[in-house]
C-alpha cells in the first residue's frame, strides 16, 4: 500500500515514521511532482498540481477538522475527503472557549489590571443568567463545548443545521431559527465550518442581535466574520469585546487594527491543535478498516462542504 504526505508548514519526518509504523508494510513517503498515483493521502491544503496528479487514489486524510482549505481545489474523481474526528482536538477547543468565557464573564482582566495598579477592589458579581452564551455548530467541536459551558452551568443556547437534543442545551437549528437564537445569546462562539453558506456570517446585522454587551468568540475560521463590522460595533459599544484565534489573513497582517485593540484578545490560530500522535493513530485506524471495505467515520460531503 502506497501513503503520499502533502501537507503545506508541516515538517514531515516526524508523520512518516508514525504512519510507517502504525501501518507495518505500507510504502509512505512525501509527495513529490510527478511521484506516481498513491492509495491513500495525508494532506493539508495541497496544491491543485498534486491533486491533478493523484486521480484515482482512494481517500484523502486532512490532517484537521476543517476541510475548506481543501474543498477549494478540484478533487481527483472518486477520492473520499476524511477530516480528523476530535483526535485531541475538542477538549483543546473546550479549554480555550471555557477560558474565554469565563475570564470576560468573571472581569479577570479587570482584576488584574487592579491588582498591578496596587487596588485590592471587588466588583460587583455578575449573575450566570444575565451571560446567556450561544454556540454557532453543534458538531464535534460544538458539542463538546456546549457540554462544557453547561457543566459551569452558563445557559447554552446551541445552532445548527439539523436538529438536536443535548442535555443543558437549549437547541435552534436552520437558516429560520438563527435570529432567535442570536437574540437569545449574549455571548457568541463560533464553530461553524467554513462554507458558501456561512461565509461572512458574522457581520453587522447579525452580531447587532446579540444581547447589549455582546461578547464574541471566533475560533472556527477568519473569513466568518466581517471585520469592519465587528470593530463598528466594539466602538458603538454594542459589543463589549472579542477574543479572536483565526483571521481572514492568517498570520493577521502588520497595522491590523485587532493586534492592538483594546476590547480584542488575539491568539494565533492555537484553540485546538492538531496533535500528531492522535492523528496518526487515527488515520491509521481509518486507512486499515477502508482497506478492509469497513464503515469509517469522518467522511465529508464536498456538496455540503463538511
Ligand atoms: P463539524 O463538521 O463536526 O460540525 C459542524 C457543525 O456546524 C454541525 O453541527 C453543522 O450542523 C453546523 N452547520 C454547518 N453548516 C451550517 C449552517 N449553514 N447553518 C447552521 N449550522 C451549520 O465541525 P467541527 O465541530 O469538527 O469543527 C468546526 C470548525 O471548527 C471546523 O470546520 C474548523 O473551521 C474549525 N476548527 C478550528 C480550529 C482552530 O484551532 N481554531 C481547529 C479545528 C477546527 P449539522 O450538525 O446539522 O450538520
């Protein structure tokens, strides 16, 4: 069995031993141009030339949970697309949003701020029920967050395409339903993948429905949200502030206004890394039951872009 490896800013050594070892006999090596058709592909964001080349391989395993980046090149026919299932990652994304919720909800960085000014001030406790927090996607990623805001008992509104039933989740789903659920939230975290349909999906009109002192969280993808537009409403006061971990551009380009934004928190693109070891167990467990004509789990619908 061949394995290509193709996968852009990531040093590859370290993923072809772990594939050539949890897959004893398979043949695995970085794709080059011209390398010759392999059975199956690791990936991330290829270029459309090794796609080109590689029809009739078998399956391609994105080395994460979003599979835009891929989506946008022409697919060699046949080739299933398999995302990463959690491998790690939702308890990552369940820590970061937890943290951001928590430390605006609890005035950390006004406490800090106090204490480095040599003030030993209390602030008036703020009430669970008046911080209403609404997670945009219920997949993977959603769903672990949603049980987790709810573990520390914030109410959790959750949107989505089909509709769903977790426990301590107050469930919205379709296009029809996204204006109550944004007028029933105050905090906003985005787990959405990336597609024609939620492209831009948090601009003016949109975050305007949020609850007065609207927070936002965008952990899923930069070309969510509409710049411009949150910065109107953090400066008109509608919002009180955002922590963001993706961006339109990504490394966030020198002189954007989010690097130095009073009401803005900035990470890197880092909720939720994609962990090697976890992977490649996983990709190895896919690879094995494909071969043998098993079910797996994870496969995408490129009609529906995820
Ligand atoms: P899933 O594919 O498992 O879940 C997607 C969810 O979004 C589903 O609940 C789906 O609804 C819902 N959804 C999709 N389209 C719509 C729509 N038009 N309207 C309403 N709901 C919609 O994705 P994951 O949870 O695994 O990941 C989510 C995203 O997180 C990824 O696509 C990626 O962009 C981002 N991500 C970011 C990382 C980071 O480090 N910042 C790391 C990993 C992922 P339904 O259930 O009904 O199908």
């Amino acid at each position: 069995m061949k394995i290509t490896f193709c996968c852009t800013d990531t040093k590859a050594e370290p993923w072809l031993q772990g594939l050539a070892a949890a897959l004893p006999g398979a043949e695995v090596s970085v794709w080059q141009p011209g390398a010759p058709v392999a059975d199956y592909a690791v990936v991330w964001a290829p270029p459309q030339q090794f796609m080109d080349e590689q029809q009739g391989i078998k399956a391609l395993f994105n080395i994460g949970a979003g599979v835009d980046a891929l989506l946008q090149r022409r697919l060699p026919p046949g080739a299933r697309v398999v995302r990463l299932d959690d491998a790690g990652m939702a308890v990552q994304m369940a820590e970061y949003v937890c943290h951001a919720v928590i430390r605006h909800f609890r005035e950390f960085d006004q406490y800090e701020a106090g204490m480095r000014a040599g003030q030993w001030a209390y602030r008036k406790p703020r009430l669970r029920q008046d911080f209403p927090v609404g997670v945009m996607g219920l997949g993977v990623l959603g769903e672990r967050v949603a049980r987790a805001l709810a573990q520390f008992e914030f109410p959790v509104n959750g949107w989505s395409r089909s509709p769903k039933a977790i426990a301590g989740v107050r469930a919205f789903n379709g296009a029809e339903k996204f204006n109550e659920f944004l007028a029933a939230s105050r905090v906003l975290v985005n787990l959405l993948p990336l597609t024609p349909d939620t492209q831009d999906i948090l601009n003016r009109d949109k975050l305007a429905r949020l609850q007065p002192g609207g927070y936002v969280i965008n952990v899923a993808r930069g070309a969510h949200l509409v710049d411009a537009d949150l910065l109107a409403l953090l400066d008109s006061g509608h919002l009180a502030g955002a922590t963001l971990d993706v961006f339109r551009t990504e490394p966030l380009p020198a002189g954007h206004p989010f690097w130095n934004h009073p009401k803005i928190t900035a990470t890197p693109h880092t909720s939720a890394r994609t962990l090697r070891e976890e992977s490649i167990a996983q990709i190895a467990g896919k690879i094995g039951a494909l071969a043998r004509d098993e079910p797996i789990a994870g496969i995408v619908d490129p009609g529906r872009g995820y």
